[in-house]
C-alpha cells in the first residue's frame, strides 16, 4: 500500500464528507477508497471517520491525520516544484573549486553574470592552490574546478584562459636587471615564492631551468600561501617574486610595482577547467557549458 496514495484518499473523503463522492473525485471506485481507508484505520489502530446513513466525519484521530496530511501534500508540491526546476536547471547549488588566481581575479565578473542570468542559482567557491583543488576534486569534494596546472589525462577538462607570469619588483629594484647572463642578476636578488603545490611557482620554475636555474639555487628569503601575500611582500620590499599579470595589474599601471625585464619572451601557463563525468542536477551543466565558452 502505498501511503501517500492512501493519504490522498484520505484527504478527498475528508473534504466531502462522503466515500462515493470522494471516489468520483479521484476517478475510483468506491470499494476503492474503501480499501484505502481501511488500511489506513488498521494501520493506526483506531477510527479516522464516524459513519452515519448521511455520509462521514472525522474522530479526533482523523482531524489529527488531516492536520497532518495537509502539511505532507504542501510538501509535496514544493519538492515536486523545486524537483521540477533542477531537473530544468532552473535552480540548485553549484559547488566550484579554483585555484587562487581565477578565483580572485578572473572568475568573480563571470559568475555575476551567470547569476545575474539565473537567478534561482547560487554557486559556493571553495578555494586553494592547484594542487589542493585538483586532490580536493579527485576526492568528489565538488564536480566542477578551475585549476593552473594540466590535469592528468584521467579527467574530463578543458583549457581556457592563457596567464602570464612576470617577475614583478618594487621600483628600488629597477637597475638589477640588466644585459648580463640571466643567471649572473638573478641569483643576487632575494626571492619570494609561492608553495611548491601552487601552479605559479611550478610554471616560473620550469621557466628558469631552461636557463640552469633551479630553485636550490635562489635566495629564497619568503615563502607564501597566496599572491595576496606575494604581492604584499613585493610592495614591501622583502624581495622579488613570480606573480600572474591579473594579480598585479593595477600596480604595474600605477607604477607601484615593476616587471623586471627576463630574455624569456613569455612565461606562460594554461588554467583548465575540470568537470566529473555526470553533471547533476541540471544546474552543473549549464554552468559547465557556460565556463567552457569562456575561452
């Protein structure tokens, strides 16, 4: 028996004070509804309705199970409609994981607009270096990451957007670099870095050893958990440091920081975005779609 159905029944024959019109209602027999109350009443072990010549009313069990079913039925139809609308991608959360920089920088103005554009969403961004994200989503932590180092062939990603790494100073330190071996001049500085799980200083180090330059090497004097924090210590003097051109942007403009000149042409890494294989509900596709257009 199935009580949801019997408590429809239930509620019908409430309403009209009768089996037969309840029957008529719902599209049933009467032995039907009568099946049903039965059940019901054994269930509970007691009467849900006295029964006269002129038709039916509720005991004091029965008002209490009306009361009761009413709020059931009003929760039903919410969860069908809120059911209704993630499985229409209308509605529902969307867990996000990214590594600092597309987190602080480039993925703030997109999700606006995407919520801006569905407005029975919410997204909540769980934060952290490369590393971190990629072992946080390995763990089914969220279904969906944007991360600065490639992901392996394993998963499902994406490249998006290109990131230039520069090493960025303040002014003091604009005669250091000069037309002499890159080795020579940047040896001499004192550098700060970002942990070793952090896609930056992954992708600044494998620039440098094209030169013979590797991290034992460097005259390390800061290691930092953000660019926030890099960046800090640049604008006070601690040392120099490999930061992306979205972190520093404003400052390189304003001229309260400088990018001290490297013979690389470019240093440059790829973010991907990372998705898990069955985006549900609805909702993750659609914002899967539309992060990938976003290159």
């Amino acid at each position: 028996m199935s009580y949801i159905q019997s408590l429809t029944v239930f509620s019908y024959v409430a309403e009209e004070g009768s089996f037969s019109a309840a029957a008529k209602r719902l599209e049933l027999t009467q032995p039907t509804v009568s099946f049903h109350i039965d059940n019901l009443e054994k269930s509970f072990g007691c009467p849900l309705f006295f029964r006269t010549s002129k038709g039916v009313s509720l005991t004091i069990y029965g008002e209490r199970l009306y009361q009761t079913t009413r709020i059931i039925n009003d929760l039903t139809t919410a969860a069908r409609k809120e059911i209704q609308a993630m499985a229409q991608g209308s509605a529902g959360r969307i867990l996000l994981g990214a590594s600092t920089i597309p987190a602080d920088y480039i993925l703030p103005p997109l999700m606006a607009q995407f919520l801006k554009s569905n407005p029975g969403l919410s997204i909540s961004l769980i934060t952290g270096d490369s590393h971190t994200i990629l072992e946080k989503f390995r763990r089914g932590e969220f279904p969906i990451a944007v991360v600065g180092t490639k992901p392996d062939d394993s998963l499902i990603s994406q490249p998006l957007w290109t990131d230039e790494l520069l090493l960025v100073a303040h002014p003091d330190y604009q005669s250091v670099a000069g037309a002499s071996p890159i080795k020579d001049w940047v040896l001499t500085l004192p550098f700060i870095l970002r942990k070793k799980s952090s896609g930056t200083i992954s992708s600044a180090l494998d620039a440098l050893a094209r030169f013979g330059i590797n991290r034992d090497e460097l005259t390390v004097v800061m290691e930092a958990g953000s660019n926030q924090a890099v960046k800090a210590a640049i604008l006070n003097k601690i040392g120099v440091g490999f930061i992306s051109s979205w972190a520093v942007e404003a400052e390189l403009m304003s001229g309260r920081l400088i990018s001290l000149p490297l013979p690389i042409p470019v240093i440059e890494r790829q973010f991907y975005a990372v998705c898990r294989q069955s985006l549900l509900p609805a909702c993750l596709d659609r914002f899967w779609q539309y992060l990938i257009a976003q290159k």
